[in-house]
C-alpha cells in the first residue's frame, strides 16, 4: 500500500511539472509554424532517464544472429515466427523468408512473408541450409498465439525444425533457461541439459547466454564464461520470469562423422 502511495504521488509531481512545462513552451512558440494545444497534449512521463532501457534478451540475439548471417553470407534464410524486427533488418542483406502463425503483413524487397505451423512446416526434409527459431518453441502449444494446446508443442516442434535442416546447414536457436518449469500461458523456462537433449544428434558449434543483469555483460559465449554463468544460474535464476536467454548455432552431424567442431560440442554438454 506504502509503495502504491509514493507511486501515486510521483505520477502526480510529474503531470504538474508536464503540465508547468506546457504552458512554458507554448508561450514561447510561433503559432504560424504549429498548433500547440491542451487537447492535442501526448504525456510522456517516464523517458527521463540516465541511460536508454532496452530488453537485453530481444535485442542482443537478433543481433548475434544478424552477425551470424552476416558471416555466413547464406543464399537465402527461413526464419519461423521469430522477432519481426530482425526479419526485416537482415533482409536488407540476405534474402528472407519469414513465416509465422499469425503472419505478418510486411512488404519489403528481399522479404517474404507467409503463414507456418511450426508442427507442419512447408518444406522437405533436409531442404533448409539456413534457418532460425529464436524465442518461439518456448510458446508453441500454451496457446498465447491461438495454437492448440499441447503440453508436447515444443517438442514436436523441434522435430520438425530438425527435419527440414538441411545436411552442413546451420540453425539459430533460442530458448530462456533456469530452473525448468512452465509460465503458463506466455513461456517455458529449460534447464541447459534439457536444451542439449533436444537437440541432440546435432552439433553444437557456437553457445552463448544473456544475463539478465546489465553488469553480467551482453551475450556471453567462452567457454569459461559458459561455466561460469551456469554455475550462477542455480543462485540467481530461479526467480526470474523469464529466464536467461541461450544462444545456440546448431548442425547437423555430417555424415562422415563429427570433426573438429565436435570438441566443442562435447566441451558444454
């Protein structure tokens, strides 16, 4: 009740001083270049602030998978239901596909969009060599889109993810992992085994992890770092809604066996 007054009492200093602050500047305006009316008013209160806020998990893993792209130079890429945001921006240097339950009705050159169900998705097997699915599976099946409910959806998804991967492809993967459990109905949180099993028989050659905390960094990716933030994910994870985002780069074993990249794989299970 105590923190509900002191927010009350501060959204109420702040409209008296947008208000103050509105009369100064129409009083100081030329009313031949712009109306400035009351009735026209848009208050924004709280974007004073020292630094600009960002939601680390959505901006740092587009921007990992964009530099992956744009290392990697693939022909074409097929994303499924991931941010819209990173779709569009790529497809300023990679031709995109991008495909969602609820598709998007974005026209851009070099960006085509349509309807998937990520438990049917339109391609033959082993037909995709560059494909992402970052933030999705974690949903698919609790129903916050209007897909059916199925406690099994992220699995069956990742299946099919697996199914249409093409050999020496590569997939861009992201999920939250914690303490395992389910926030029904928006996410799962996975435990980093659970990860590793679900996409086993595939190698694993890049890993990384957003803190959530600004003072644990952006995406880490060594090995050491690794460790070391699993190791403190069991203190501070368990709380958290969302989890810690889990950056993965992931192919299929070639067929003549696992190479050198397969220490790596081996390095993190």
């Amino acid at each position: 009740m105590l923190k509900q007054i002191r927010q009350y009492i501060s959204k109420r200093k702040q409209f008296q001083n947008f208000r103050s602050e509105f009369w100064q500047f129409r009083a100081a305006s030329d009313p031949a270049r712009f109306d400035v009316e009351w009735n026209d008013r848009y208050p924004c209160l709280d974007d004073r602030t020292s630094s600009t806020y960002f939601y680390r998990h959505y901006v740092y893993h587009t921007a990992w998978a964009a530099r992956v792209l744009a290392k990697t130079k693939p022909a074409q890429h097929v994303d499924t239901g991931s941010y819209l945001h990173f779709a569009t921006l790529v497809s300023a240097f990679v031709p995109v596909r991008f495909f969602d339950y609820r598709p998007a009705q974005v026209v851009l050159p070099g960006l085509e969009t349509g309807f998937a169900d990520l438990l049917a998705l339109p391609f033959d097997d082993g037909s995709v060599p560059s494909l992402s699915c970052m933030h999705v599976v974690e949903h698919v099946g609790l129903r916050p889109y209007g897909d059916p409910l199925d406690p099994n959806g992220d699995l069956k998804a990742i299946l099919e993810l697996k199914r249409v991967l093409a050999s020496g492809g590569t997939l861009l993967f992201v999920v939250p992992i914690g303490r395992p459990r389910v926030m029904f109905n928006a996410h799962r949180i996975y435990s980093f085994r659970q990860v590793r099993e679900l996409l086993s028989g595939r190698l694993l050659r890049q890993f990384a992890l957003i803190p959530d905390r600004p003072e644990a960094g952006g995406s880490l990716s060594t090995l050491q770092t690794v460790w070391r933030m699993l190791s403190i994910m069991v203190v501070d994870v368990s709380g958290l809604r969302r989890g810690v985002s889990a950056l993965l780069l992931i192919t299929p074993y070639p067929k003549w066996g696992v190479g050198t990249a397969g220490a790596a794989n081996s390095s993190v299970r």
